[in-house]
C-alpha cells in the first residue's frame, strides 16, 4: 500500500517539443536586393541560455527548405523569386544567441519591385513539416518623393531655419514645420533629421597638425506618427523646436579643444548639410510594431500579432521617402558657432561667407 499511495516529487518543467518556423522579412521596392531572416524555436532539457549559442538550434539547414517569393496582381500570379540562402558574419555579438556568423535568405531585385503588387512568401519542407505561407502589400512611392512638401524636394534654395538673428538676445527660437502627405499602404512614419559634419581632430589646441578626419551625422527623432487609413491622402505636419535640436546636439557630442567640427561634407556656399528622412511601415508592420511596443500600463499582457501561417514572426513592406541635401541658414551656422547649447563644441563653417567672422574653417 505504502508503494501504492507514494507519489513523485520530479517535476516536468518543459512542455512537449514544439518547433514553429519564425520568420522576419520587410520587402523595399526600391531595393536591389531582399534580405529576411528564417528560423526555428527551440527547447532543450538544460539551459536555454547555452542552446541559444549553438547555431543549428535556432537555423534550418537550409537544404530542408524550398522557398520563394511570388508576385501577383489583381489574384493573376506575374513572378515567381527563388531564394536562396547567403552566409554572412555582421550580427552583432553582445546578444544571447550565435555570432556573428548566421544565415540569410535573399532574392535580388536589380529593378526594384513593383509597389502597386501584393507578394506571397511561401516556404516547403522536405521533412514533412507543414507548408508556411505569408502575404504583403506594399507601402507606394511618389517619384521624387513629391508627398513631403516641408521642406521642398524641388527647391534647391531652401534653407532651415532653426535660429534667428534675435536668438542670441532674446534667447527665442522659431518653430519649423515639417510637412507631408502620406501615400497607399503607409500606416506609421518614423521623421529623422539629419546634419552632417566632418569631425577633425587635431594634435594642438592651435588647430595646425591635423591627426584624422571623419564624417559624421548627428540624428535627430523628430516623432512617431500612425496614420488613419491606408488610403493614403492624409497630410501630416510635425511642429519641432529649434532650441530642441540645439540642445539635442550639445547633450551629443563631448567639447574637447582639440576637436574641430565642420558643417556639412563639403567646402564652398553650396553645402549639403541636412536630411529629413522618413521611414514608411505598411499596415502589416505598423500593427506588428505597435501589438510589440512597451507596455505603460497596468495591464502588463499583450495579444500575441504574427501574419505568417504556421509560423510566427512577420511579414511585411517598408519604405523610406526622404529631402536630401538642404543647406542650413546663415543663422543656423552662427548658432551651431555660438550658441548657448553648442558653443563649446568648435563648429565652423566652409562657406566663404563667413571668412571674416571667426569661425570660417580653413
């Protein structure tokens, strides 16, 4: 009776193994070549952690699978793309998984794709998994990125206003008003600002031994926005200040005396500086990124979001639109020199307007 009654005290602390597909795939028409990524959950009886760095744990190998991406227009297939696995080494190697070595699977696009098309992802398996398929429209384009109208794309005399001559006494600075309408497929916009400059490093504080220099870019997160159909159509406008970006760029950068920072890339009155950068989800996308953002309330459970069946992850289009290569006003120059936020940072500038002003880079 005691060996009848007794129970046991191990514990099953797994599930039974359960290997979904998980893919992640953003198609860009504008793109020469399509990148995403497959691969596979996992469950081991140690820890997880340690499966997490052995590579066939997460990876397929990829004779296993037959996959390809298909085109169609109006429910008529027009394109079938074989895609094929790339080995490559640029992961990044402070993560809990492999690296920096894994597989990609790609397709190339030498003519971009048509964004007025819906794409179907369709993965087979040799060893009789269950077929895994997903589908995409695509975010649409307007030819020169005419939808952004703030600042112009066909206005090569434009310059930002980010100070103005009072600035300095007043301590006041102007509003700038990005501006925009959104086209087909787009449901969220992520707006950058851009400002390039080179910076130099020098062997003395006398600026006269020049030891390297590097182009950088300062970027400046101007806002999220969701947009409320996939019409497109809507008109957006996001009002930014001119004393956040100046003080966004000294918080940046470290005043050092022997570091000397040119505005924009190149010498002379015609100085690209400036880019205003919009990163275009489509609908797919925008809801996959919004069901995984931070929770901030109470109720700490999501839902969990995936249009790939069979699978989990997601498929889906982006697109960037973008103005660049706008110049900065004289005023912004002078601000970047003098300015409360970034005077101590040693900005000059390569136009030889300001050649007599003390700060003309030479």
């Amino acid at each position: 009776m005691a060996l009848a009654t007794s129970c046991s005290t191990e514990v099953e602390l797994n599930a039974p193994y359960d290997s979904k597909t998980v893919v992640y795939g953003l198609l860009e028409a504008s793109a020469d070549t399509q990148f995403f990524r497959i691969n596979k959950t996992f469950l081991g009886d140690g820890n997880n952690l340690d499966y997490a760095q052995i590579r066939d744990s997460s990876e397929y190998d990829p004779s296993e699978l037959y996959v390809r991406v298909e085109q169609w227009v109006d429910g008529d297939l027009q394109n079938t793309f074989d895609v094929n696995p790339i080995e490559r080494s640029d992961k990044e190697t402070d993560g809990i998984f492999f690296a920096p070595e894994y597989t990609a699977y790609y397709f190339p696009t030498p003519d971009g794709l048509d964004d007025e098309s819906t794409y179907r992802l369709l993965i087979d398996f040799s060893n009789g998994e269950e077929p895994v398929r997903a589908e995409t429209d695509m975010v649409e384009s307007l030819s020169g990125n005419s939808n952004i109208t703030r600042p112009p794309s066909n206005n090569p005399a434009f310059r930002l206003i980010l100070a103005t001559a009072q600035t300095p006494l007043t301590g006041v600075y102007p509003e700038f008003r990005f501006k925009w309408n959104t086209t087909p497929g787009a449901g969220r916009y992520d707006a950058v600002l851009r400002m390039h400059y080179i910076e130099r490093l020098w062997q003395d504080t006398e600026h006269t031994i020049l030891l390297s220099e590097t182009p950088k870019v300062f970027e400046w997160n101007i806002g999220t926005f969701q947009t409320k159909s996939l019409l497109g159509g809507e008109e957006f406008e996001a009002i930014t200040s001119g004393e956040t970006f100046f003080r966004l760029v000294g918080a940046s950068m470290q005043a050092n005396p022997l570091i000397t920072r040119q505005i924009g890339t190149v010498s002379g009155q015609n100085n690209p500086t400036f880019d205003f950068i919009l990163s275009v989800a489509n609908g797919e996308l925008d809801t996959y990124m919004e069901v995984n953002s931070p929770v901030t309330g109470i109720i700490q459970e999501r839902p969990t979001y995936t249009n790939i069946v069979n699978g989990l992850g997601v498929f889906a289009s982006k697109a960037t639109q973008g103005v660049y290569g706008f110049q900065p006003h004289e005023e912004t120059i002078r601000e970047l020199w003098s300015g409360a936020y970034t005077s101590s940072l040693n900005f000059c500038s390569p136009d030889p307007l300001f050649e007599f002003e003390g700060f003309y880079c030479e």
